[in-house]
C-alpha cells in the first residue's frame, strides 16, 4: 500500500477540521475518499468525496482502509468495533469511550494487532508536555512528593453547551468536563505520572451552568509510593488557570503560561529535613527555565503518525490501549462522588456501567439546544 483511503465519521465541529487537514493535503500519503454524518448538511461543503449518512455503510463501502471516528463520545465504541469487524484502521478522537467497560469492548474487538488504533491526543506532541516527561524520566526530580494541578481555564458558555443535543447529557455525552475538555488533562495526567491507587473526588452536577452533568470537579488522589495529588477543573470560571505544581525531592516545578520552571534544591527535600541545623530555611536552590521551543504538530501530527504507523509500522503517539486510563480516573472522579466514597483503582468498569445507566434513566435532559458551533475552538490550530 503506498497510501491510505481515509473515511472521517462525524463531520461536526472537530472532524470538519481533519476533513479539511486531510483535503489540504497536510497529512501526507493519505487520500481522504469518503466522509459521513448522519446529518447530510455537515457533508454538504466537501462534494469531492464520497458521502454516507450511516457508518455501517462507510464501514462496508470498500473505499476505506482506515476510519477516523469523531462523532459525540459513546460511538467511538460501536462504530470502532464495527471497523474492527471489517477489517479497518481505526483512529478515534478522545475520549477513547465514554466509560472504562466501554473501553474495555472496544479494545476487546482488536483482536488483529496488523490493525493500527490510535486516539488523538494530541497534547502529547507539545514540545513543553514531551520536555516534563524528559525531565521525570530522567530522574532529575528525584521522587515526586504532592502534585497539584489547577485547570480552570476551559471556560464554555451557554451557547457551548446549546450547540448539541448530545452535549452535557448522561445519554447523549455520558459526563461532562471530565468526558469532554478534560481527557486531554487526564491523558497527561497518566502519561507523566502513572496511575494512583486511590481516588476521593468532588464533582460539582451543573453547578455554573443548566446541564445535568459535571462543570466542576476538586479530586485528590494517593499514589502506591505516597505521593498525593489535587487536581481541580472548571467549565465555569474566567479567565481560570492552568498551573502545575510538582513537588519533588530535588525540588519544585511548576508549568504555567506555557513555560517550565525548575527551583531546584541544591540537596534533596529529604536529606534537609534529617540534616539540616537551620530550623525553618529550606535549602538554597537554583531558578530555572526550562526552554521548550516550537509548538509540535498537534491533532495533524498524531493523524500523520496514524497513516505512518499503517504503512510503515513505526509507533503510534497514542496507542488507544493506553486511552482507557484517562476514562478510569474521569470515571472514578464521578463514582467517588455518587457514592460518597473513596475509589481504589483499578476500580470497577461494572459499577461504573451500571451507575451510568441509573443517570440516564434519571436524566431530566432539559438542556436547551441552538445553533452549532460555527468555528472550532481558538486553541485548535489551523
Ligand atoms: N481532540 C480535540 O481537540 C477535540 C476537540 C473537540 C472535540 N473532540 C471530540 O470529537 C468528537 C466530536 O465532538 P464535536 O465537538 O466535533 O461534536 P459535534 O457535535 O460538533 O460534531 C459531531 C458530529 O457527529 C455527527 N454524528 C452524530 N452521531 C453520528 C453517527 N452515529 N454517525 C455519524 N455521524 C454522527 C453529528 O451530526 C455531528 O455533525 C467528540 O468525541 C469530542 O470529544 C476532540
């Protein structure tokens, strides 16, 4: 195969965006050949390719190799297990499902590993993310003590939420800030720190906005080597932070306005509290900042690595086995908080499922709707 026929499902606000990509030819070796919404207006732009108004169809055309799948979050998992049954490379946006048992479907169903499936996470290709994973690998940090990270910056409006029925609704959307803005966090979250064995969260049900589901949430968490972490998120603040805070033996980071900075203790945190004759200083230190140059190749960049990874068997940036864990700590967020207990993880996909289909049969769903959203989002570039 010299180059891949891609089929982009969801045509909405994120996937007019890959289709345009791929028509501009910014993913090389990759012809996009057919599209599909089951609204026929979103296709309407592009009449050079092929339109379908159900997967199934697309799935089974024929004029496909791969699919990217970017409709609202629960059909990443059945038109993902589709494709798997037909044969397809498979690409879904984040979240790679709603909730872990849904994960753990959809990765069931890839049982041919000559099948390349990714999930866009694109954060992880910002050159500053990839120079703090350096700088943890390294083990320049020493051990991690307390992280704290404050997102509260993802400010979404009324009309945000109006823009689709499926937003913000247990049955249409299955969360909220957890499911939609936060897999990007939370994908972070996992990929520079691990997984915590404990979770005792915090959510807050349309506390800043009329929607049934979270648009704040404060977790804290406990890792098996006794490191703690808070991490809080808001739809609904302005303008909000985005400060990452790590405290670790030689020192602390903090990540902010898009910069790196290491004060960096001259001995380790714990070799001053046992040795040190001043009894409130902390050890001198040095200021560091930590340059990350260029901005990385965002969602086009983890697309071409999708086609590279077909043609050439060269890695993913995401593999979507490694997209379960960001669903587990949102899922587990939301568990703590309905059941008003702390959540050891791995928790349980069951549980979860089944407290999810309680929400939906409760659901009041009286979100109002209007217009799409007409551009994608400012931090998406173009
Ligand atoms: N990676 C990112 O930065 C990013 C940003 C925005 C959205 N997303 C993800 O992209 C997905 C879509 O979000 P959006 O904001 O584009 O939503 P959207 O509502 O703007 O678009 C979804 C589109 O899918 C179509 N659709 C719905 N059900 C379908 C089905 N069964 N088959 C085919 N088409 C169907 C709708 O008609 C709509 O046009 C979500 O999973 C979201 O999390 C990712």
């Amino acid at each position: 195969m010299k180059e891949v026929r891609l089929g982009i499902i969801g045509v909405g606000n994120m996937g007019q965006y890959h289709v345009q990509s791929a028509l501009q030819g910014k993913i090389s070796r990759c012809k996009l050949t057919a599209i599909c919404d089951t609204d026929p207006a979103q296709m309407a732009p592009y009449p050079q390719v092929k339109h379908f108004t159900e997967s199934e169809k697309l799935i089974r055309s024929g004029e496909v190799d791969a699919i990217l799948i970017a409709t609202p979050h629960y059909f990443h998992t059945t038109i993902g297990i589709d494709a798997f049954k037909n044969g397809l490379h498979v690409l879904t946006e984040k979240p790679l499902s709603v909730h872990k048992k849904d994960c753990e479907r959809l990765i069931a169903a890839h049982t041919d590993k000559s099948k390349v499936f990714g999930v866009m996470f694109m954060t992880r290709t910002d050159p500053m993310w990839r120079k703090l994973k350096q700088l943890i690998s390294s083990g320049a940090l020493g051990e991690i003590n307390r992280i704290h990270w404050e997102v509260t910056d993802w400010f979404r409006s009324d009309t945000y939420y109006a823009s689709g029925g499926w937003r913000a609704t247990w049955k249409g959307e299955g969360g909220g800030i957890l499911s939609n803005q936060c897999p990007h966090n939370l994908d972070m979250w996992q990929w520079l720190f691990g997984m915590p064995s404990r979770i005792t969260a915090f959510c807050n049900f349309g506390k800043r906005h009329a929607i049934e589901v979270e648009d704040e949430v404060t977790a804290y968490m406990e890792y098996a080597s006794g490191c703690t972490a808070v991490f809080t998120a808001t739809t609904g603040e302005a303008p909000g932070t985005n400060r990452l805070e790590i405290a670790a033996e030689m020192g602390r980071v903090v990540v902010q306005d898009g910069k790196i900075h290491f004060t960096r203790n001259e001995i380790s945190t714990t070799e001053a509290l046992r040795t040190s004759t001043d009894a409130y200083n902390p050890p001198p230190n040095w200021e560091i900042d930590i340059p990350t140059p260029g901005s990385g190749g965002a969602h086009n960049e983890v697309t071409q690595k999708f086609i590279d990874a077909i043609l050439d068997g060269t890695p993913l940036i995401a593999r979507a086995e490694e997209g379960i864990k960001a669903v587990e700590l949102a899922n587990a967020m939301v568990l703590s908080t309905l059941t008003n207990r702390t959540i050891n993880l791995p928790m349980d996909s069951d549980e979860y499922e089944a407290k999810l289909k309680e929400l939906i049969a409760g659901s009041k769903d009286k979100k109002s709707v209007g217009p799409k959203i007409a551009s994608v989002p400012k931090y998406i570039k173009q």
